[in-house]
C-alpha cells in the first residue's frame, strides 16, 4: 500500500526512537543473521539496518525478520529494484545514503518507509518540501559531525536527524545531545570479528552499553 513522505517520517520517526542507536549490520552468512538480531534486540536495540553490500543481505533480511521484538530494515538502498527486494525480503524500513526522486518515488510507491540521506542544508530543505521530516545524514563524521549538525538545528528546527558514519563510543554522546538528534547509527555493536567467532554474549553486552547511552 502507498504512503505518503509524511507517513514515511512518522513511522521512520517511530523506530528511530527505538533506541539510542541503530546498529548498522554488514554480514555476510545468513547462518549469523538470526543469533545476531537475537543478541541485539535482547541488549536494547530492537531497530536493525542491514545493508545491501553483500550477497547474502536479502536472506539476511528475510532471517532476521523472524526474531520477535525485532524491526528490521534495508540499507544502501539505491534503486527502485533494491527497494521492491528488500521490501519482498520482509524489510520494514528502509534507510538510503542519499535521495533521489526516483528512489522517493519508489519507496512510497512500495509502501517502504525511508530514512533518506541528506549532508548538506539544500538537500535536507529539499527533502523538507516534499514531506520527509526525518533524515539520515551522511557521511556524519566526514560532511562536519555534530557541530554541523547542531547549527542546523537553529534554522531548521523541524528536521531531525540519524548521524551514521563515523559515529562511535567516544562521539555517540556528542550527537545524542543535540536537540535534532532521534538516534545514531552505528557499526560497533557488531564488530566481524565477534560476529564471526558467534560471540553473541558480547554483542549483547556492547548492545546494552549502546542503550544505555543519553539522549
């Protein structure tokens, strides 16, 4: 069913309050999917991106749909085919590094809710005029971190944003306490090494420091 770029926000804006943080998730086994979203939605992170940079990121998806409690949505979505396979795969959300209109046009057309990408005040107010109020930004860290986004908190007070990109433990503070700061994204709550040791006891101890963290 189709949605509109303000039903896209709201319920973008409702996941996004989830939790502090939103792991972003490269893996590349399915085998790993289903411990993996487990050990994270029982740390406190319930809102789980998974992107489309690996072979198995579909089936990922499509496994890691299945674990209760769990909110599961597509990363790097860049095409209108990436959209339909995520939203196939079971995704719930989906999140782009950037926006293009036929990307936006795709994912209301799917009924896909989207976190779409903006690193720059013309492409936010861009996104602002056809009804998206919540945005990524992206690159965070590389396009001027939280003192840029802070200073558009001012002019545009309507906006809030999800920083991913360089966001970490010793940063994620300095985001989360700006005023048009929902959430952060961020990648090490599931570091390769600990997934693949299947370390799931250790991801969830690095899931629940991650929740525990000021907003």
């Amino acid at each position: 069913m189709p949605i509109t770029p303000q039903q896209a926000s709201v319920e973008a804006r409702r996941i996004c309050e989830a939790a502090p943080i939103v792991p972003v998730l490269v893996v590349h086994d399915v085998a790993h999917a289903k411990p993996l979203a487990e050990a994270l939605v029982a740390g406190g992170l319930p809102a789980l991106e998974v992107t489309l940079r690996t072979p198995a990121a579909l089936d990922v998806i499509a496994a890691m749909a299945e674990v209760k409690g769990g909110m599961v949505g597509a990363g790097t979505l860049l095409t209108p085919d990436d959209v339909k396979a995520a939203k196939d795969a079971g995704a719930t959300f989906g999140v782009s590094p950037g926006a293009t209109d036929t990307l936006l046009d795709a994912c209301e057309a799917e009924g896909l809710p989207l976190l779409p990408g903006a690193a720059s005040a013309s492409e936010a107010m861009a996104l602002l005029e056809r009804g998206y109020d919540m945005l990524k930004f992206f690159p965070a860290e590389a396009a001027g971190g939280a003192k840029f986004l802070g200073s558009l908190a001012s002019p545009l007070p309507q906006i809030s944003f999800c920083p991913t990109g360089g966001v970490n433990p010793q940063n994620a503070a300095d985001y989360l306490s700006l005023p048009n700061i929902i959430c952060a994204g961020g990648s090490w709550v599931a570091p390769s090494a600990l997934v693949k040791g299947g370390k799931w006891d250790e991801i969830e101890a690095l899931a629940r420091a991650a929740a525990a963290l000021p907003r």
